[in-house]
C-alpha cells in the first residue's frame, strides 16, 4: 500500500462527484478516526464493497471499514435523513461508532420550503439547488437565528426558537415568495424533539476529541463537496453555501493550523450538477458517451451530470488552493474506447492566456478551452491491478496530468469497486 500520511485531508478537486467516497473507504482501513466536516445531505458518496452499494449522504465513508466517525460543527444535519441512514448502516450488520457535535445546525422545515420557493422566484437563474434547505440551513446559522442539535436536547427552549424563526420565515415564503405553505409551531416541536432523544447518545465535543486524537491516533478528514464549488474561490454565485478547499477543515473542526497531508481526487475527465460556467463541456455525442459510460447521474439528485474534457487551469486553481500533496485519478476507464482524449490546458480571452480560473467570473464566462489532443486506447482497463499493464495511451494521459500540475499521482481507479484501484508506480525518469 502507498506510504499514506496523517493527519490526511481527501478533497475533490473539481465540481463534485470525483469518487471521494471510495477513496475515503479504502484509505480508512488504515485509519483511526473519519471526520465530515461540511456540508449536508445534499452531497453523496457512493461506496461499493463487493456486491452491496452504499449511498451515504450524511454519514462519513468510512462507516463501511468500521471506523469511529466525526459529524463536526462545519456540517448541517436533516436529522431523519441521518437517522435513515444509521439505520440503512445497521440493517447490512455494521455498528455506527458515530460521534456529532452538539454546534451542529439542524435543517428545519421551512428551509426545505424557502429553497423550493426561491429556485422557482429565481427561473433560469436558478443556481440547481436539490431543495433541501441546506443553503438556508447555513443562512440562519450565519445570520444567529439557527437551530443547533444542542437545542433539541433542550424543549422549552426549542419550541421558543422555534416560534421566533417561524414567524419571519412563514412570512417570506407567503407573502414574498408566493408558496402556500403552512407549518405547525407544535407539530415541529414534537418532531425535533423526538430526534433529540434518539440522537442524543451519540452527542460529544468533537473538537476536543479530535484535537487529543491527532498526536496519537489516525486522523481523516472528508470533505464533502469538490473545490470549485467554493463560495469564494469556485464559480460564484454557482457555489455552496460553506468553503469546500482543505484549509476550512480548521475553522469546521475546531481546530489550529497545522501541516496535512491533502490528497487531490480528480476524475480523469470533468463533470457538474446544475447551472454554471463549464468550459469544456461537451453538449453533443462524446458528452453523451462519457455520461453513459461513466454512469455519470448523481447519488442524491438523480440528475444527469453535465460532462466534458479534463480542465487543467480549474485543477490548477483547486490544487493552489487546497495545497494538494498527492493525486488520485479516478474513472480512468470510462474513457477506454474513445479514439482522441482533449485535455484543456488554459482558457484564452481574445490574445490573453489564463492557466487558472481567472479572478473575474465575467471573465471566465467568456473564457475559450485551448485544448491538446491525446490518442485514446481500446483496451478494457477496468480488471487491471498495477500501473505497467496499463496501454502505453493511459500512461501518456496520466504523466501528462502529473507534470502539468506539478503534483504526484499516488491513485489510479478503474471502476467503482475497491479492487479496482491501485498504486500509481512509474518507472523512475519516465512512463
């Protein structure tokens, strides 16, 4: 096995769906502790052990490898979302060794309401929200007006906060936003404090944990969205609501600076959910190719997932940013029987070369794909277990990857099951 490092940070470096939750499942049987540390149930990972597929949207990955998991504080939580998914877990014979801190913020009804109602206000500007109220679970907890997993535990104060936060939510989903929904200050009291009794075993101060843990124990911090999707940094305002690169794990921990060893997942082509600049998007029959091959829908939204050509400038920018330490190509092998792979390796604005996203999203909008062309390969590569029985193409592909970004590939994936990945091993000096 690769000479793996902790504490270790997985991040998607692109706009989601790299694979990070198969990376996460077979890296952790090496680790002590898996963390999550943002994001909701709106992002999901897929693991496949075998014959069974786990779709997780809640859970850390490495529930599967029996690990002690970490929901910290960056995260948002629909509590019988992650109850379902405990008991998906249990109902396969695995335990939960789940830990969640009590700073946690809860999704409530009406931001699954408010999130339906202003995608419908926004039209085609609407940035591909899957309503689940996760962007305005996080406006409430920027704006002091959240609900936190500590109030669940606490009734009479529950029902207050629940009674202030519906009387100005009712009234802009009604009279701003037009959508007849009506909600029960008693019937979501009563709901919310059933989950505080059933979530209440597995409530702790994460921060303190983890922070005893990391001088002695193996530490894995799982990112739950990809790079790009950074409110700053990505493609605003086609974004998430919290900061997707490595170093927010600080702040959504609870934790000070320190080194981490960051492996950078990056599918060996490119694709994305929703609205939003995508300047290598292919709309015609190789997009169609890749999406059928690759299988490219998504876990919790269902939707068929724009595809396109690798984008060597946005990998720059996402490996800038989060301080990629090492690389693992995933999906290597839905490209297998195309006879030319692109790669775009900068953006051009009239006579101005970009090799990474540029500041500007006026800019970037207007950016053109400078593309190099590689020979594709006919072999089947999905059954493959070591780097030197790859096609003499593959190998090119991938040491092109390598040095344009400078960053060592470590992983190589040719499917979905953990058998299907490997050490990236060249020769020294060459392919």
């Amino acid at each position: 096995m690769y000479n793996i490092q902790f504490p270790l940070s997985i991040v998607g470096a692109q706009w989601g769906d790299e694979g990070k939750g198969k990376l996460v499942d077979v890296l952790t049987e090496h680790a002590d502790y898996v963390v999550r540390y943002n994001g909701g149930n709106n992002a999901g990972h897929t693991v496949v052990v075998g014959t069974q597929t786990f779709k997780l949207s809640l859970l850390p990955s490495g529930v599967i490898q029996k690990k002690k998991l970490i929901i910290a504080q960056g995260c948002v939580i629909d509590p019988q979302m992650l109850l379902d998914e405990i008991a998906m877990v249990k109902k396969q014979h695995l335990p939960v060794y789940l830990t969640i801190d009590p700073r946690v913020h809860i999704v409530m009804p009406y931001h699954k309401a408010l999130d339906r109602a202003t995608e419908h206000w926004k039209g085609k500007s609407a940035t591909g929200s899957l309503h689940l109220g996760i962007g305005y679970c996080y406006e409430d907890k920027n704006n002091r007006a959240g609900i936190r997993l500590d109030d669940v535990l606490h009734p009479t104060e529950l029902k207050q906060k629940i009674r202030n936060a519906l009387e100005l939510q009712s009234k802009r989903i009604q009279n701003v936003f037009g959508l007849d929904e009506h909600f029960t200050i008693d019937a979501i009291w009563k709901t919310y404090v059933a989950y505080g009794k059933k979530l209440r075993p597995y409530i702790a101060d994460t921060s303190v944990l983890i922070e005893k843990s990391l001088t002695t124990k193996r530490v894995v911090f799982e990112g739950a969205h990809g790079s790009l999707l950074d409110p700053v940094f990505g493609t605003y305002p086609y974004t998430v609501a919290i900061h997707t690169i490595s170093g927010s794990i600080f702040p959504y921990v609870g934790l000070a600076p320190r080194a981490l060893h960051t492996i950078g997942i990056v599918k060996a082509y490119t694709t994305r959910v929703g609205n939003g600049p995508f300047p290598t998007e292919q709309t015609n029959p190789i997009g169609e190719t890749i999406r059928k091959n690759g299988q490219e829908f998504g876990t919790v939204s269902k939707r068929p997932r724009r595809c396109g050509w690798l984008d060597l400038p946005a990998l720059r920018t996402a490996s800038r940013l989060s301080g990629f330490t090492t690389l693992a190509i995933t999906k290597l092998d839905v490209l297998s029987g195309l006879p030319t792979i692109s790669v775009c390796v900068a953006y051009k604005i009239q006579n101005k070369r970009y090799l990474e996203i540029p500041a500007s999203m006026y800019d970037y909008h207007s950016c053109v794909p400078v593309y190099k062309k590689f020979p594709g390969w006919n072999e089947d590569i999905s059954q493959i277990k070591k780097y030197n029985d790859l096609p003499l193409a593959a190998k090119r592909y991938l040491f092109f990857i390598e040095t344009q970004l400078h960053v060592p590939i470590a992983f190589v994936s040719v499917g979905p099951k953990r058998s299907q990945l490997f050490i990236y091993k060249k020769q020294k000096g060459g392919i």
